[in-house]
C-alpha cells in the first residue's frame, strides 16, 4: 500500500513539470510553430529563478525574473523562427545550446559548478498541506503534501484548455495553425498570434523551470532539465495538441519515471537501467499514437512536415 | 554571380556578429576580446601543433556533420547521431579493451566493425518508426539519444567499469587496438580514413542516383514519392547510411583520442551536435563540411588555451558556436540587398583584372 | 457614381512587373468582369483593392475618398468584401464560426443597466445572428455544419455569407464558378443577378468568357500586367475578348476526328474502391476500360472522387477493393515505380506538388520518374552529358521557353512548367497515360498545344485516361466520357453525341432514367 501511495506521489511530482511544458506547449504546435526551444527555455527558467533567489533571498523575485527571462527567450524565438522565418527546427536547437552555454558560462564567472540554494530555500516549508484530505488515509499520502505550483499546474491544464476551445485568442491560434491564409484574409494578425502562442509556452515553462530547480531540489545544476522538454514535445504529438489529452501523455511519462525510481529499489545491480525507462516509454507511445492514427490511411508517402 | 556572394555572405556575417557579441559579453565581465580572439587564432591554427591538433580534432566532427547532413538533406531530422555515435564509440572500445595481444590490424578492424554496425543498428530503430509507422522521427531520436546515453552510463558504472579509476570509466583499450599517431603528432590513421570517407561521400552526394534521390527527397517528398523513388525505403538507406557515419565517429574518436570511455566522453554539448552545426555551417554540402569543420575545431582547441591562458571561462565559445547556430537559422541577406550588388561590382572588376593579367 | 476607381495602380515584385499602371472605374450597381489570361496580373489587382497588398506606386479611391489599405480589415471596413478563387475557410470549424472569424460576439452580463462582456464566446447568440442572415439572402446553409462536410458550392455560399454578414457593398469574386456544375453556374448567376438587384456592387475574375457575355455590364481586359481595353459587355463579342487577352486569334477548341477505336482493351479497372482516414469509402464501385488509341474522359465536379482515383491509379493510394488489370496483368496497389517501368505515364493533377520539384533544374526534373533507366545513371552515376542532350532535344521538341537554361523549374510560368511533365511523361513512349487536369492553370497558348500532343498520343495508338473538371476539354477531347458523382461512376456517354447540359445533369448526381 506504502508504495503504491508512493509511485502515485511519485507520478504527480514528476509529471508536473512536463504537464506544465505540455499546457503551454501545446499553443505554439497548434498555431504550427514546433517550438523545440521548450527545453532550453525550462532549463533557463530554473536557471534565472535560482540565480535572482540566491541574489536576493526572495522566491516571488525568483520566480518573476524567470518569467520575464523567459519572455525574452521567446521573443528571440519567434523573432528567428516567425518574423525571419528561420527553420525552427534549427532555431529551437540554437536556443538550447545558447541558454545551457549562457548558464554554464555565469556559473563560471560567478565560480560555481552548481547552484546551491539549501540556505534560501526550505523544500520543507514549500509543501502545502491540505487540511481534510491530508488526513484521508492513502489518498492524504498522494494528494498532498506538493508545492503550490503543482497544484496551480493540474487546475491550468482546465484553465488552458478552456482558453483553447472557449476564447477568440485560443480560437485564432487554432485557426492560424490550420489555414493562416483564412486568417489573414479576414485581417487577423498571424504573426501577432504566433508570438502569442510561443510566449503562453515560455511562460510555463519558466514556471517548470521554478517547480524543477526551487521548488523540489533547491538546487540548479546543469543537466537538471534532462530531455523533460522534448519528452513534452513529444507528449504534445501524441495529443496533437490538445491540453487535456497531451497532459495525460505527459503523465504516462511521470508514472514511468515513478515506477522506475520506486522499482530500482528492488534491481539490484541492473537498477541503472531503469534510467532509461521513461525515454523508451515515450518511444512506444509515439508508436502507438502513430500507428493509431495512420491505421486506417489509404495513403502512400510521407507528409512534408 | 550574385547568389555566390549573398551565399558566403550568408555563411561569414552569423559568424562575425556571434563573434562580436561574444567580445562585448568578454568586454562586460572586464576581458580583453582581442587578446582572447587573438590566442584562439594563434594556438589553433598558426601554431604548427595546434594545427595538427585542430585537424585530429576535426576527423570525427565531419563524419558526425556527413551523418547530419545525409539525413538533413533529404529533409530527415535524424537527430541521434549523438547517440548512435556513443553506442558505436562505447562498444568499439568494449571490443577494444576485452582482447589482447591480437595483430593490430585486425583488431582495429574489427573494432571499427563493431562500432559502426551498433550505429547502424541504433539508426535502425528510429528508421523503422518512421518509415513503416511514420513515427515523427526528431521527437523519437531525441529520446532514443537519453536512452542510450542512461544505456551507457549503466555499463560503464557496471558491468564493464574499470574499478580501478577514480570516477566512472571503462579499462583502457588494448596497445592493438588503438591508431597510431604520425608525424609525432596528435593525427592518427583515423584522419585518414576520415578522409577517404569524405571522398567516398562527396561522390555518393554529387554524382549518384542516391544523392539525386535525397536531393528530390528533401526537396519535395511528394514529388519523389509519385516518380517512383520509395520514399521509406530510401529512408531506411539514409538512416544507415548516417549510423554508420556516426558510429564510425564514435569508433574512431575512441580509437584515436580517447582510449577509454568516460562520462566526458563526446564533450559538450557532444560530437553529434558539434556535427550538426558544422554540417548547417558547410550548408550540408561536402566540401563546406570539411572547411566548417577545420574552423569549428579550432574553435574546440583554442578555447582550450583560452581557458590555460586567459581567464575568461571557456564556455565563451560554447555562446559564440550557438550564436553561429541562431544566426545561421536566417538568411540575413538576400541576393538582391544593395551590399550584394556593390560586391558583385568589386569582384567582378577583381576577375577582370586577373582575366587580363593571364592573356597577357 | 464611381464607387471605386484605381488611379496608375502599379505594382512591382523585384523586377518583375505585375500590373502596370492601371487606371479603371467601377460604377456602383454595376457587375465589372475583369478577363485575362492566367499570369495577366488579375489577382494582383485585386489583391491590391482588398489590402493584401500595397501598390507600388498609384492611388486608390474608394466611394470619392483616396484610401490606403493595410489589411483586408480596412478594405472591409469601407465596404469592400473577397471571395477568393481559394476559399479562406478553416474546415474543423462550423459555418458560423467562419462567418465570424475576427468579429467574434463575447458573452455578456447585465449589472442594472451596464452590460459588461467576457472572455467566452457567445454561442447560441453567434449561431442565431448568422442564420438570419443566410436566410435573408437565401442561400441555404445550416450555419452549424462544419466546413469539413459540406459540399464545396456550399462553401462559396459561406464565403460570400461572410462578406454580407460584414454588409459589404462591394464584392470582389476570383474565379468564383471554376469549381461548380453548369447548373450551379447558372444558380450562381441568378444569386448575384438577385445581389446586384439590392445595390451590391460586384467585381469578378475570370478567364470564362461565356460568363463574362452573360453576366457582366462592362468588361475589362488585362494584358501582361496591363488593362489593354474596357468596354461595355453589349458592344464586343467572344471572339474580340479573346483577341484582347491573348493577342492573337486563337482556336477556341482544337478539332479531333472521332476515328474507329481499336477493339484491343489495355488498361482495365474492375469494381475499384478505396476509403479515407475516416473509413468513409471516397470511390466505390468503379469499373471502365481503355482501349488502345482511346480517350476515356472523366468528368465531375471537383471533390468527386476524381483525384483519388488519379492516386490509386498513381500508386499513391491504396484501394481497399477491385482490380486495375493493364494489358492482361494484374497491376493493383504497384508501386509508381513499378508502374513507370510497366509503360504507364502520369500527369498529376498538381503540378507543383506531385508533377515537378520546383528548386530542382529542369534537367533533374526531366530525368525524374525515368531515373531508374541505365541511360541517365550508368553504373547509378549521373551521365550529365547524356541528361542535359536529353533536355534540349525535349525542349525543342515540346517547345518549352526557358531563359535560364541551367536555372530551376521555379523560374518557369505555368504553360511552361506544364510543359516540362508533358514532354517527360509523352515522350517516355507509354502504353498508358493517366493524365489529370492537364490544363489547369495555363496560358491560352500551351492549352492549344497540350492539346494536340495528347490527340497526337491518341494517334499513336496509346491507350488514355483524360481526368478534368473542365467540361469542354473532357468533351472535345474524349472519344467516351464517364461521369463521376460521389466518389461513383454516375453515367456514361459517347462524347460526339452528348451535349453539356447532358453532362451537366449528371455531374449534379441526376440521373435520367430511361
């Protein structure tokens, strides 16, 4: 029972990062721009936010300066992969290597390998308890005990995607993804849009970057980011782009990390390999997503994508 | 005349403006930007050694950018090279640690086997998804890249660590197993073979019906597709094609620089991405490659002597090479801007000149 | 009164100029038809007055008034609506929901007398308003039907329902009957006969110069980026028009003697069907033969069935049922290149999509679809000599005009383009061709000689499959005519003896019964 309580802990703390790169992802693939440049714009927003903390002591500083960082981030973006039309692919990649190179490079300046925030922040005290169901047996256990964010996270995944299907702005994006040209001709600023859509990404992801490196570790190294932003890319492909259906991809990806983390336990020597567990359950579920949606195609050839 | 200038204009102004913004950011934290520019030249390509290095340095960096260049010409976002390149570098080194005392050539050879069948067979599975399921192929490899990078950790952590290092390592590679360096330098065979690659790629590029093929590929899929060209079947060749390429980096840069296999292995941010940027550089063609590459490594061994001289952190150039990237995205200058005209004018005058100057 | 006139309107892309300072004048209540060739710079024009794009030099006026348009938006504002020749639709949404892209109604609440809006939209009210008006103009549409399912004569009813929701005075029509029946023509005509009636005023593009005698109350004529005549549509004829756009007389249809086909059958299809993504079937039931110097044509209207069948037929799709049987071998679901090495041709339907590589040179899309043959790649290396000897003589031949010999099929006009499958597919010498909208979107010139080269095929004693939505190519061309509806084969006919409302009957899935 402990363990089960454990794993589904597991799953909502490690989902919640991606499901937050997922809702605000899922803008910028829908108004057809791939923004690859997710995982470098989670890693710079846990970056930013450890270093303004580490400066100030103020988590709410912290915090604002990622998101203003990552606005930044997402303008260089779009002003590349929109306005220049700049491959985005290319674009995306270029921004990844830039802000590891940029966090590297002050680190190294301000002679630190690391950032260690175990002084400013207590990880303890961000755990927010929730009177009632704290004391609920087993369901206490998994439900509470997260920071704010994470909870701020699964009540987005409904706002965002009420945002998507119920407002002008999401409908836009939507339209401009699927048919600009119908966009233009009725005087919808396309790029305006896709700006739009890129920056809702930035803006969670800065606010993954913050659950990642303040949040859960109080601590901000290098690799810390670990492919979480492609792996939300590719939750993305399989919803296609949908809030609440990526989010669930995004959350196969976080029981898949919490078995494997919960399981090593017991591995023994081959615990190692269970590292590389929740890539490869990414793998199969592409597979299963494409081969879902292409089953019933008649058509010969690849799509330009 | 004009689509030639506009092009190495293309190509020359990312690299000057990333260059200039790395010397404001030196500027900003107190460093003198010539000084630093002025060792990274020198050490890296004035100096006879550093040269020598910066070329031993090159070798696995134009196969990572032929395997890029392969897929990314046909329009295939073959992503894993790094990966593919670390499996094949990894048991190329198994093969090479694990037998002693063979005769070098054979054990180099079948090291070299080893490595780059284990690329092609890692470039297999993302060539598979898409061409039988048309998986998105960018999404799969740059997972299958961190699967195999957790596949390698645990076998040098386990299986085949060297227990009697200090961090995680595998043993060094037998004496037999390893390229010799020449001219006592840091060159090996490896460079050679590198070359002879190179070669044989140009002509598959420029002058076969495969490289005809990828070119229609990449250019419009639908195009080749109702001409008869079976589009998946020539992604499965492409796939291996660029596995091969990039487990024979793997193979060669354990071969010939590394001899053991360590966390730091493919350096940061790694072979593969190093190969990518050099292949967006050369513009995916061959000869560009080669050049990209003599400039991209001289940039990996001067920052070294940046950082033994200087003390502006090396990761300068880690910024200036991803500057290069995000100024390469863009054509920063069409063929009709006014400077291209004005060029056009000087070199045509220049041509003119030199045309006289041979008659006479 | 002129409610709108254009004043030297040039414009200019690089060096190439696209209108050349035109000055015209639009009456209000009038029905303007603007004729022209493809590439006479028509769209441009109207691109222009519809804020897509601004004059290089020149001035605009609308309603007395000098304007300047930044976005279709300013050109709604005063008036001005555009049904383009490509609708501007967004399929997964409903009609409604088109119809009030960018002018969205919000959801309100009343506090005492303040009504305050919010972010949601407000959909039984969008719904309610939309529907009035398609009923005002009785255009007969369920506004909540998606885009997606509803036929594409409908669709043009929404395009035009958006510009009269947004109470356009001015409607701007690009090619607006290319895609209907002759009997939705002939609908259409009454709709903006009935449009003008209640003051609309209308400006529409179009290369049909029946319609222009029919419709119009003035006509004016683009040559090459210029206007080289108005009139008024009483005083000229079919034949003068025709002179104006292309400059030259031109033979309207080109004459085919029906001779006696052979009795040989070459290329077979039984009982073919195929589905789409949905699992909907897109073409069932469809048998025909081809016998050797024969044209079937097949005509339709677009999004019939017509270009899955092109597919299937290609390789490019593949069938859930039937048989294609091509001189007595059983040739379903090969591979294109199986096909090509069989002696099958294909001129796709879309040229630049599936017929040419646009950033490749002319030579490299010559030898495409015969790069299999030895003679282009000895020992799989590129024979440069013998490929480029290979396009000049087809150039030559097939009198394609290229100004940069070595340069890419992006710097060639449609006719020429179209030349370049021609002269690739043709001189190939199949057995069969299956040859889809061989005309579509070219020069008056290269219709004429595309034309004869597919009679001259026929001569030749090839064996030929004629797909095309325009009606009288299928009819002067063809030796028997199938007609498909719904994704079926509705009726056949012997062309000599059919006429168009015949076809026309047909193509709108009525069939007489004897």
């Amino acid at each position: 029972m402990d363990l089960i309580a454990n794993i589904l802990y597991d799953t909502i703390y490690h989902s919640t990062p991606v499901i937050l790169l997922v809702i605000g992802g899922v803008y910028a693939y829908k108004a057809n721009v791939l923004n690859i440049a997710m995982e470098g714009m989670l890693l710079f927003g846990a970056f930013s936010s450890a270093l303004m903390i580490l400066s100030t002591g103020s988590l709410f500083y912290g915090l604002l300066f990622a998101l203003i960082v990552n606005i930044f981030i997402g303008l260089i973006f779009s002003y590349f992969g929109i306005t220049r039309k700049g491959n985005v692919i290319i674009v995306g990649i270029a921004i990844n290597l830039l802000t590891s190179a940029l966090a590297a490079f002050i680190l190294k300046v301000k002679g630190m390998a690391i950032i260690n925030l175990s002084e400013q922040v207590d990880i303890a005290s961000l755990k927010v308890n929730i009177p009632l169901i704290k004391d609920i047996p087993f369901f206490g256990d998994v439900l509470s005990g997260h920071p704010i964010t994470t909870y701020l996270t699964f009540v987005l995944i409904f706002v965002l995607s009420v945002v998507m299907f119920r407002t002008k702005f999401g409908t836009y994006v939507r339209v401009v993804g699927e048919n600009e040209e119908a966009a233009k001709s009725i005087g919808i600023k396309v790029n305006l849009i896709k700006y739009s859509a890129v920056i809702v990404g930035s803006l969670t992801a800065a606010l993954a970057g913050y659950n990642l490196a303040i949040e859960r570790l109080a601590l901000y190294t290098n690799t810390m980011s670990a492919g979480r932003g492609f792996i939300a890319i590719a939750a993305i492909y399989c919803g296609r782009g949908k809030p609440k259906l990526s989010s669930i991809y995004a959350i196969i990806f976080g029981l898949a990390k919490a078995l494997a983390i919960n399981f090593k336990l017991f591995a023994g020597p081959i615990s190692g390999l269970f590292e590389a567990i929740p890539y490869l359950v990414m793998v199969i579920v592409l597979l299963m997503a494409s081969y879902l949606d292409n089953k019933n195609s008649w058509k010969r050839g690849y799509p330009n994508e | 005349m004009k689509k030639t200038i506009s092009n190495i204009l293309n190509v020359f102004m990312p690299i000057l403006l990333a260059f200039l913004i790395g010397a404001i950011i030196m500027i900003a934290i107190g460093e003198n930007p010539i000084e630093v520019y002025g060792i990274l030249i020198e050490k890296s390509l004035l100096d006879q050694k550093g040269l020598l290095k910066t070329i031993h340095t090159a070798s696995p960096l134009i196969l990572t950018a032929l395997a890029i260049a392969i897929s990314f010409k046909a329009n295939i976002f073959n992503m894993g090279v790094e990966g593919q390149m670390l499996l094949g570098g990894f048991f190329a080194g198994v093969i090479g640690f694990t037998f002693e005392g063979l005769n070098p050539v054979i054990h180099i050879t079948l090291s070299i086997i080893v490595g780059v069948t284990v690329g092609i067979l890692f470039a297999l599975i993302p060539a598979i998804l898409k061409a039988k399921f048309k998986v998105n192929e960018l999404v799969v490899t740059l997972m299958l890249n961190y699967a195999a990078l957790e596949f390698v950790r645990f076998l040098a952590e386990g299986p085949f660590r060297d227990h009697s290092s200090g961090y995680v390592s595998t043993p060094m590679i037998s004496e037999s197993s390893m390229f010799k360096r020449l001219f006592e330098s840091e060159i090996t065979l490896f460079t050679i073979i590198v070359l002879i690659v190179f070669v044989i790629m140009y002509f598959v590029f420029k002058k076969t019906k495969l490289g005809y093929e990828i070119e229609a590929i990449g250019k419009n899929r639908d195009f080749s597709e109702a001409t008869g060209m079976n589009v998946g079947k020539k992604i499965i060749i492409i796939f291996i094609i660029s596995g091969a390429l990039s487990g024979l980096a793997g193979a060669g840069h354990m071969m010939s620089d590394q001899m053991r296999f360590t966390m730091s292995f493919s350096g940061n941010p790694g072979l593969g991405w190093d190969g990518m940027l050099i292949s967006l550089l050369g513009m995916h063609s061959p000869l560009g490659i080669i050049v990209a590459a003599v400039f991209y490594s001289a940039l990996i061994t001067g920052s070294e002597s940046i950082a033994v001289f200087t003390s502006v952190p090396r990761e300068i150039i880690l910024i200036i090479q991803s500057l290069i990237i995000l100024f390469l995205s863009i054509k920063m200058i069409s063929k009709n801007a006014k400077a291209v005209a004005i060029l056009e004018k000087i070199t045509n005058k220049i041509l003119r000149k030199d045309n006289k100057g041979v008659k006479k | 009164m002129n409610i709108i006139e254009t004043k030297n309107i040039t414009k200019k892309f690089g060096i190439f100029t696209a209108n050349d300072s035109i000055t015209l004048n639009v009456k209000q209540g009038d029905i303007l038809a603007i004729a022209g060739e493809n590439g006479a710079g028509k769209t441009t024009l109207m691109n222009m007055l519809y804020g897509l794009s601004k004059p290089t030099s020149g001035t605009l006026h609308v309603k007395g008034q000098e304007v300047s348009f930044n976005s279709p938006l300013d050109a709604i504002n005063l008036g001005l609506g555009m049904v383009h020749q490509h609708f501007k639709l967004v399929p997964s949404l409903s009609i409604y929901e088109n119809v009030l892209l960018g002018i969205e109604i919000k959801k309100e609440f009343k506090i005492k007398n303040k009504s305050f809006s919010l972010p949601f939209i407000d959909k039984k009210k969008e719904i309610k308003k939309v529907q009035e008006v398609a009923d005002k103009y009785k255009l007969e549409l369920d506004v909540t039907d998606l885009i997606k399912d509803i036929s594409v004569g409908s669709q043009q009813r929404v395009e035009i329902l958006k510009m009269l929701y947004r109470n356009v005075d001015v409607l701007i029509l690009d090619e607006p009957t290319a895609v209907l029946t002759p009997q939705e023509v002939d609908d259409f005509i009454l709709n903006l006969k009935e449009l003008k009636a209640q003051g609309k005023t209308i400006i529409m593009i179009t290369h049909k110069l029946r319609e222009v005698m029919e419709l119009s109350d003035c006509v004016a004529v683009l040559k090459r980026g210029a206007l080289v005549a108005t009139l008024k549509t009483k005083e000229t004829s079919e034949k003068e028009l025709s002179r104006l756009m292309v400059g030259r007389d031109v033979l309207l249809t080109v004459s085919k003697n029906h001779k006696k086909v052979d009795t040989e059958v070459v290329y077979k299809v039984t009982n073919l069907e195929t589905k789409n993504e949905l699992g909907k079937k897109v073409l069932s039931d469809i048998s025909f033969e081809i016998k050797k110097g024969e044209i079937l044509g097949v005509a339709g209207v677009e999004g019939n069935g017509q270009s899955e069948l092109a597919k299937v037929l290609c390789g490019l799709m593949t069938t859930s049922n039937g048989n294609v049987i091509y001189k007595g071998e059983n040739i379903t679901n090969m591979w294109p290149i199986n096909l090509r090495k069989k002696g099958i041709s294909f001129v796709p339907e879309d040229r630049y999509v599936d017929g040419l590589c646009l950033d490749m040179t002319i030579a490299d899309n010559i030898i495409a679809g015969n790069h299999w043959n030895e003679t282009y790649f000895k020992h799989k290396l590129y024979q440069k000599k013998i490929i480029n000897k290979e396009r000049d003589n087809l150039k030559e031949k097939y009198d394609i005009r290229i100004s940069d010999i070595d340069g890419n099929v992006s710097s060639l006009s449609g006719g020429n383009a179209q030349k370049i499958i021609i002269a690739r597919e043709f001189s190939r010498n199949p057995d069969a061709l299956i040859i889809s909208q061989p005309t579509r979107g070219v020069d008056v010139g290269s219709i004429e000689f595309i034309h004869s080269e597919i009679l001259k095929m026929q001569e030749e004693n090839k064996a030929i499959l004629l797909i095309s939505s325009e009606l009288s190519e299928v009819m002067t061309l063809s030796d028997r005519i199938i007609v498909m509806y719904k994704g079926a084969i509705i009726g056949e006919v012997d062309a000599a003896n059919s006429t168009k409302e015949e076809l026309g009957l047909l193509m709108a899935g009525i069939k007489e019964e004897a």
